[in-house]
C-alpha cells in the first residue's frame, strides 16, 4: 500500500470526526467526557505526525467552543480532554492552558480517589460508581496527561506520580500466564471481576504505556520493569491476533465478533514501542496484517466500522459479546493514530 493512500484514507477519517453534524453520543465532540477526549488526542497526534497544521487549529478552537464543560465534574474519565493542553499551550502560548493543566493536575495528585493499592479509581462522569475498582482505560484517559504536563512544565512531581500508576496498573491487570491484560481487578475483593482479556481494554495500554515513558523519561528515571512488562504484553497480544490481522473483542474468544478500535490501538501500540526501542522489527509484518484489516472497515466517508460502544468491566465474559457497534470518536481516532504512526513509520 502507498503511503499516498494512508494519508488519504487518515484525511477522511479526521474529516469525518470533525462533522459538526454528528450530536450522538458516540461521534459528539462538542462534549467533555473521554470519547471526545480519545478524539482529541486522536487529531493531535495526527497534525503532529503528518504535519497537519489544519488538525492543531482545529484543536485550539474546539477548546475555546468547550473549554466551560470541563467545569461540570472531576472524575477520571473525563481528564482525557486535558491532555492535549500542555502540547496547545507551546504552540499558542496562552498561559491558561497551562494554569488550567497544572490546577488538573494537582487535583489528581491531591484529591483524586484512589484505591488501597494507591491506584486512581475509575470514576466516571455517569451517576454510577466502580468503588475499589481499576481499569485498565485509566492509562490512556488520566495518566497520559500526568506525563505530557511532567513533560511541558519540569516538575518531577507529576512524572512520578506518572510513573507510579502506569507500574501499578500493569502490576494489578496483567495475566502473567498470557502477558496481556484483563479489563479490570476489584482491589477490595482481591480479584479481577469477569477476568475478561478485553481487547479495547489491551490497546490503551500498548499504546499508552509507550507513550507515558517517553513523556517523563526526560524529567524522571521509569522502572525497567515497565518495558520488561510492556514487551510481554507486545508477544502475548500476537499470539491472540486472528488470520484477518484484528482481535475478537475478548481476545481469548475467537468465536466472538472482531472489533476494530482496539485491534487499531494494539498495532498503533506496536508502533509506538517500536519507535521507543522496545521492539524489534519482528513485529512489522503483524502491524501490516492489521492495517490492512482496519482499512478494510472503513467506510467511503471515513466512518470507522465494527467498532463497540462504550463498556464498564461487565458482568461475565459472553456479556462483551452483547455490546452493539456503533461509529465513535475513539474508534476513530484509535485508528487515526494507526494511521498516522503507519505514515511515518514507512516514510
């Protein structure tokens, strides 16, 4: 495949995430939450790897038209949004992005709940509570930010709090018989709740345990225990991959229905770990069984097909095969940054 026809394939893809049209849930960015937060980091990603200025002004004017909605509540899904704000405050320059990213940022450090383990709790923006509970989507969604803020500002503080939540998240979630990860772990009960090797959940964190650790490596050291666990996540996530280049959406049940957003973060999640050194060029003919595969559910006007709506650790396992599918800013922007990273990747 042309690099030409990547480029052209992530256009539509970010064209069809900004359509001011879209007011439903899945594909609303014009909301504070973690999907239109997924989204941003998303289209950041893309205008820094493909050169795309268009993609950052769109950026500085989706806060300007949202930045008030942050007001509402502070839980941990809704940090997401955040993290592009110390990468927009050197390019604008407008302090408030700062000011506003570091008075986030010591309410994580500070006041956010945390389990006994010290773990953030997954809180969400819905009136329900997952007391004790940690999710493997806090990473991306909270702890992605606490590393570009330790990044953009010097302070040590929010690298090693950083540091602290990605070592203990992977600690608690991976299964050390297959390497990859379950969905959630209950730390008042001691045990990881449906024990489900969900795939969404295995792709925020290949690709935001990279990404963290490139974030603070400059302002803290980060355990070697990180990448030694990260790599063992990498091998068992292939060994799950299906002949079509994507993974069921539980991992380990192949009679279940592929799911693209998180077959999409685990090749971008190679990707990334590549380009940090912690993977070898083995892993390239996987990452095009995945892009090809990926490429294949995208429709002609850039929506991102097979893609699970949004999941709490549920019930049992079968319970993730009841999900519907349904077009989403994170399945479009997971795939945005497979995209993207692909890009480069063969430049």
């Amino acid at each position: 495949m042309k690099m030409d026809d990547v480029a052209s394939i992530a256009k539509r893809v970010y064209h069809r995430m900004i359509d001011e049209t879209a007011n439903d849930w899945g594909m609303d960015m014009d909301s504070w939450d973690w999907v239109p937060g997924v989204g941003v980091i998303s289209i950041l990603a893309y205008g820094q790897l493909m050169n795309n200025r268009e993609a950052v002004t769109y950026l500085l004017q989706w806060t300007a038209r949202n930045k008030h909605l942050s007001e509402q509540m502070h839980v941990i899904n809704s940090m997401a949004p955040y993290t592009i704000y110390p990468e927009l405050h050197r390019v604008s320059g407008e302090r408030w992005y700062l000011d506003t990213a570091i008075s986030i940022g010591d309410w994580m450090l500070l006041e956010a709940p945390r389990t006994r383990e010290g773990a953030f709790e997954h809180t969400v923006t819905e009136q329900v509570q997952f007391s004790e509970q940690v999710w493997a989507d806090t990473l991306f969604m909270a702890v992605l930010f606490l590393a570009r803020l330790a990044k953009r500002t010097g302070d040590r503080k929010y690298a090693i709090e950083a540091e602290f939540q990605l070592l203990t998240h992977l600690r608690l979630l991976q299964d050390p018989s297959s390497g990859v990860m379950f969905h959630g772990w209950n730390c008042e009960e001691q045990h990881h709740m449906s024990a489900a090797r969900w795939t969404r959940a295995n792709a925020w964190v290949i690709l935001a345990s990279p990404w963290i650790a490139e974030e603070i490596g400059s302002t803290t050291p980060f355990s070697d225990e990180i990448i030694e666990r990260y790599q063992q996540l990498a091998a068992g996530l292939r060994h799950y991959q299906r002949k079509d280049g994507l993974w069921s959406t539980v991992m380990d049940q192949p009679e279940f229905y592929a799911e693209t957003s998180g077959s999409a973060g685990i090749a971008a999640g190679w990707l990334a770990g590549m380009r940090m050194g912690w993977l070898d060029d083995s892993y390239k003919e996987a990452i095009d069984l995945t892009l090809h595969g990926v490429i294949e559910r995208i429709a002609p006007d850039g929506t991102v097909l097979g893609v699970s709506g949004g999941t709490p650790v549920m019930s049992s396992i079968a319970a993730y095969e009841e999900i519907p599918c349904i077009p989403t800013l994170y399945g479009q922007g997971l795939t945005l940054i497979l995209l993207s990273l692909a890009h480069v990747d063969r430049s």
